[in-house]
C-alpha cells in the first residue's frame, strides 16, 4: 500500500523504516527521528580507502529518513564533494554525529568539501563533531545554503564542535534563507578564505538569527568572519579572533551583538602597524559588549567603524604593546546628522573624524563627556535647557537648541 511519507512521519517511531526499500542486501535504516551507523555501509575510516562513495550512501539513506547519521571515530578520506540535498520537506532532526571522526579532503578541483543544499523546507539539521582537514585545492570545508527564490528555507540549526582547517576556501559558507541557527565551540583556521562567511544571496534570501558561541577563528587567509551582501543579523559571544590576514571580523552592514570577543594581531598580511587595520571593521551600526583587543604587530584598533545608525560600546578596551605600542580603541567616522555613538566605561584611544561626537560615559576620561560645540546632537540638557562651550571658551545656557555660538547667555559671568 503506497503511504505519503509525510504522513509515515507523524506516525511516531512504531513503523520501521527499514521496509520501505526492500532492496536486497541493503543496510537496515533508521526509523524516522532516530540514528543510522555509517559502519552499515561500509565505510572503513583507515586513513588509506576512498570513503567518499560509502559516505554518500549512509547521508543519503540517513537525510532520506529525516535520521541522524553516526560516524565512528577514524580517518576518513574522500576525493569528491559530500552533498546533501533533501527532495522533501525535512521537520525532524536529522544530520551528522562524528566526534573522533576525521574528514581528509584530497578534493583538488576547488569544490567543497560538504555540502548542505536546501531546496525545501529544512529545519532541526545536527552538524556535531566533525574534524575537517582541507587539501588547499579544495573550496569551502561546510557550505549550508539555501540560494532559491520562492520560500524555501533552512533553519533551526545547530553546528557544534566542529573544526575545520586548511581548506582552499571558507571554513563554513553560509548563504541565502538560512536563519535561526547556532555555531558552538567550533575552530575554524588556516583555510585560504574567511574563517567563515555569512551572507544574504542575490536572489533575495535572507540569512538572520545566527548566533555563534565560543568559537575560534584564526590564522585564516581572509578574515575571521565576514558578514557580506548587506547581511547583519549575526551574534558572537565568547569568540576569539586572532591572526587572520585581514579584519577579525568584517560587517560591511553592521553587526548585531559582539559579547565578550577578543581579537588579537589581525592584519597579518600588512607590512607594518602604519598599514594595518583594526580587529573588527563595521559600517552602520552594532553593538559591543565586553570585547578586547591586543596588538604587539599590525593591529591598530579594536574597532573602525563608519556610523550611519547607531554605535554602542560598553566596557571595551584596546591596547597594545612593542611594535603596536600605539594601538588604541576605536577610529570612528559617520554621518554627523544621523549617527549616535555611546562609549561607556571603555579604556583606550578613541580619535573621532568627520565631525562626529561620542557620548563617553567613565572609562579614560572619566565622568561624562558630550559635545561642547553649540551645533552638535550631543550637547548637555538640563529640562528645556542647553548648554555649550563658545569659540571663546565660555560656558553658555539657552532655553532651548542655540541657533549660534553666541546665543544664549554666559554662565558664571
């Protein structure tokens, strides 16, 4: 009797699933929602056999019953691209469980080493445990993607304990309709791109909700994390970002939330601290909590930012030591019309560009600081009242925002 497999999911876990292929000498699978062994299919994780075919196998017949695939400890290497693609919607966790498991990419073309692929509704994947060693002419190590118009989406996800090192390109790519997501305790490092990037697509899909925790990003050919194609919903909490070649982290449109990051000697490739950059280069907006920057090379910052938005920074600091003696907070430029910046308790040099003015509560300067000049957005208010410093350098008070260095009346005179 043919049976809508939909239908076969909400069933529960009491139909095996083993009985819908009936094909001779096939490895029994997984009930819906369960775990299938990859040991079933052959594979043999001796660091010597092409285990690709055999992997394909054991996702494809592990995605196809929406199971989570176990991956014994060992070596595996594999010469192609190991691609999921789900034909239906995917409702149920399903995905990869290889702690002590080793993918060695001997791709040489430049195609990825893993590849997840939604065309449909897919949610609840599992990438948890995998050690992916890149050949260097391979593409990205993790490529979740999901680049289709229409409505389709990839999401509730999970990439846990992941490490991925030496690929050719990105160590994890994400692109498209791909949102409410989570990257946990994952090391991404010396891959030939960004450690990893995460970026709307052209046709529309939007990548938001991703948060990423205790994550280590260095020594990457790009930047730590770049957040492209006007993407900016993305969270890092407790990352380290740390000699990559160029910006800790790159936010072409903003950032949500930095918590507690540290970034440390980026820039690696400028050729001394006069050419280096900050750790982390925003434009627009973002908030930062916590974050820290150290330098004894080609740092020069924590933050460069161009505010057109909003920019907060609490408890920040910047510094440095011997060739990056100089290194301070934060270089910020912006639209002086628009953009508010608040620093509170931050330590660390903070030069202010273009006109634009920082409210700076404790920190080096102590107190508060706001704007002195009469026509800046930041200046003290006591009720209706305003209060500015004059060219001449006299305190002056006006009901009300002054229309010129002189209106009002001098205080204390």
């Amino acid at each position: 009797m043919a049976m809508d497999r939909r239908n076969l999911f909400t069933m529960g876990g009491g139909v095996a699933a083993a009985g819908l292929l009936g094909s001779a000498g096939a490895p029994a699978l997984a009930q819906a929602g369960r775990t299938l062994s990859a040991a079933e299919f052959g594979i043999r994780g001796d660091g010597r056999t092409d285990d690709g075919p055999a992997l394909q196998k054991a996702l494809d017949a592990a995605f196809e019953q929406q199971a989570v695939l176990l991956l014994p400890p060992g070596d595996y290497r594999i010469r192609r691209t190991l691609r999921v693609e789900p034909r239906t919607h995917v409702t149920r966790q399903c995905g990869i469980i290889g702690t002590g498991a080793r993918l060695v990419s001997e791709i040489g073309d430049g195609a990825n080493v893993i590849e997840v692929i939604s065309r449909t509704t897919f949610r609840f994947l599992l990438l948890q445990g995998l050690d992916i060693k890149g050949s260097g002419r391979d593409g990205h190590g993790i490529l979740l993607s999901c680049d289709v118009p229409g409505g389709q989406y990839l999401y509730n996800f999970c990439l846990r304990d992941i490490v991925v090192q030496g690929c050719g390109g990105d160590g994890c790519h994400m692109i498209g309709n791909v949102f409410e997501g989570q990257m946990i305790n994952c090391y991404f490092r010396d891959n030939g791109g960004n450690g990893a990037t995460f970026a709307h697509s052209r046709n529309k899909g939007i990548l938001s909700a991703i948060h990423v925790f205790a994550s280590v990003f260095g020594q990457n050919g790009g930047h730590g994390a770049a957040l492209l194609n006007n993407c900016y919903d993305v969270s890092f909490h407790g990352c380290y970002f740390l000699l990559n070649r160029e910006f800790g982290v790159l936010a072409d449109n903003g950032c949500t939330l930095l918590s507690n990051c540290g970034f440390e000697n980026n820039h690696q490739g400028a050729p001394d601290f006069a050419n280096g950059d900050a750790g982390i280069l925003l434009k627009n907006f973002g908030t930062l909590i916590g974050c820290t920057a150290y330098s004894i090379y080609k740092q020069t910052h924590l933050l460069r930012a161009f505010v057109v938005r909003e920019l907060v920074m609490v408890g920040c600091t910047g510094h440095g030591g011997g060739r990056a003696k100089e290194a301070g907070l934060a270089r910020l430029r912006g639209a002086r019309e628009k953009a508010h910046v608040t620093l509170v308790g931050c330590t660390g040099r903070v030069s202010e560009e273009g006109g634009l003015e920082a409210i700076e509560v404790g920190g080096d300067h102590g107190g508060l600081r706001l704007g002195a000049d009469w026509r800046s957005r930041n200046l003290p208010q006591l009720g209706d009242y305003r209060l500015w410093v004059d060219r001449r350098g006299q305190l002056r008070i006006k009901k009300g925002r002054p229309e010129s260095d002189d209106d009002g009346r001098p205080v204390g005179v």
